[in-house]
C-alpha cells in the first residue's frame, strides 16, 4: 500500500496533468518543465504507486485502468491542497484570482457586465477570462479546471456539476422603428409571413424555441438569417425589414432605436443558472464570487424592470 508520507506532493501536480494531456511533451510544456525532468517524475511516481500509470500509444501515452481511477481523487488532493493554503482569511482588497467564465454573449451583456463592475469595486485586483460556451466540451472544461463558472441555461447544463438559478427572462419581438409592424399590431399570419433573423450558437441553426411553441399550433415561421450572437441584431433589423425574437433583458439596452413588442403567442421564459465544478465548492474566492453573482441576480429580478412596449 502507497504511504502518502513517502509522496512528495509535487509529484501529483505532475500526474494531474500527465492524465489531462496524455503526452508527456504537452505535460512538459504546461508545467514549464523540461521533459527529462516530466519523465523522472513519472519514474517516481510509477515506483510510488506500484503501477506503470501510462503506456505508450500512437497519439501518446495511455493511461492504465489504476492511471484512470486517480484522476478524481489527485484533483481533489490538490484543490483541498489549494484551499488549505488560501484559508487565511479571503480578502477582497488584497486578492489577485483569476476567474475564467463560460458564457454566451447574452450572459456576458445581461449578467457578468454588472458582476465584473461590482467585483471591481470591492475587489480591484480580480481578474475575468470570458470564454465562450462550449456544450460539447464543458464536461472536460470542468474536469480540468480550464473554466470555474459557466453562465447558460439549464437545458445546456452538464451532469453532475453544482448550480445555482440566477434570473428569469421572456422572450419578445423587436424591429426596425420603420418597420410595419412597428406601426400596427402584428397578427400571427403576419408574424408568420416576415423574415425571421434567428440567434442560434450554431451555424446550421435555423429552428429554436419560437419554432417549438409554432409546431404546437401547428405553423411554421420563415427563418431567413441565422447568427451565432446577439451583438449583430441591432445594426440586421436597423437595415432591413426583418424581425427577431430574443430574451428581453438583451433587446432593451437598445429600446431607443427598436421597437420591442410581445409576440403574437405564447413563448416560454426561461431561466439562467450558473455551474461551477465540486472542486471548487470549498474555495474561498469562489465561494465570495458566488455571493456577489447572487447580490447581482437579486437586482437583475428586482420586479422594478423596465415595462415594453405590446
């Protein structure tokens, strides 16, 4: 049996990232280590734990089924490690974290926009990597600690990550002021007949939740355009005739040059959560984050929301 006295703790850095890169040059690269070094670091660790670890394959090395069952508990040993050594209390005059955030460009204007100022106003040295979301690679982005929060929808949600709800939103309309519609209320054949500019995150993204709740009625609307963000809607509807439907708190900065209006259905709110990993749940920093994403979430909710136009 492996005595964890006669480990030293730096040899599990070097296998936590020995089991994320699967090559024992990327790992070399990552720790800024020469690869000799990553090596002989693996020699001990292979003597340690009475196991070959890894074997060499085609795209690098494998890991062994024993390889495979650490790498839960080595990245709980190092977070419970990191926490050990940033229990002094946290301070947010003096911390220098990085948060690196998964999130949409809906998330980053409606929510990590105010968290980021009032972090900076209570924590001037936090630093942000916004990254965005990647369903398929989330679950990985997790598991190696690349990202600590993600900001989506619980229908994107991963499995067995923390969550927490943030805020509500609603669906509406939007045009050009020129538009007809802007001008008369709008029928569902009318709804139905327009060109429809669609904010999907993929490229062959032509059907979302307006179509859903459409195929219930048995219609079908014309989606013209699709676009992976929601930065690009004001300056499309500004210069066509085409409509959109997009969550409100996204559409309202821009109430002064569009006319946003409730559709002519019934479509569905939805809710925003955020996700961390269970790595982090005992973290200090995190933990302070968490509490100010919940102070923001609180006044994004507040019932006091600027009323649209129907």
């Amino acid at each position: 049996m492996t005595n964890i006295r006669n480990i030293d703790l730096n040899l599990l850095v070097v296998l936590d990232v020995l089991l994320d890169e699967r090559s024992v040059s990327r790992a070399a690269r990552r720790l800024n280590l020469s690869q000799p070094a990553v090596s002989g670091a693996l020699k001990r660790l292979r003597n340690a734990f009475h196991d070959p670890l890894f074997v060499r394959s085609q795209q690098g090395i494998r890991p062994t089924p024993q390889a495979l069952e650490l790498i839960g508990p080595v990245k709980a040993v190092l977070q419970d490690i990191d926490t050990i050594l940033s229990l002094a209390e946290f301070d947010p005059d003096t911390a220098d974290s990085v948060f690196t955030i998964a999130a949409t460009d809906y998330a980053q204007t409606t929510f990590l926009a105010p968290l980021m100022q009032l972090v900076h106003r209570e924590a001037p040295n936090i630093r942000f990597s916004i990254v965005s979301t990647d369903i398929r690679r989330m679950p990985e982005q997790f598991d190696r600690q690349e990202i600590d929060f993600a900001v989506t929808v619980p229908e994107m949600s991963p499995v067995n990550v923390h969550a927490m709800d943030l805020f509500e939103d609603r669906y509406v309309c939007a045009v050009s002021p020129d538009h007809p519609a802007a001008r008369n209320a709008l029928s569902l054949d009318g709804f139905c007949a327009l060109d429809h500019v669609l904010v999907a995150p993929s490229s062959d993204g032509f059907f979302g939740p307006t179509d859903d709740a459409l195929e219930k009625l048995g219609r079908r609307r014309r989606v013209t355009v699709s676009v992976p963000n929601f930065l690009s809607l004001p300056s499309i509807l500004g210069s066509s005739d085409f409509i959109t439907v997009a969550p409100e708190r996204v559409l309202l900065p821009f109430a002064n040059s569009l006319h946003i209006f409730s559709a002519p259905l019934k479509l569905p709110e939805f809710r925003v959560i955020a996700l961390w990993h269970e790595l982090s749940v005992r973290s200090p920093a995190h933990s302070w984050l968490r509490d100010k994403m919940t102070e923001i979430a609180a006044a994004i909710d507040a019932p006091d929301l600027v009323e649209v136009t129907i």
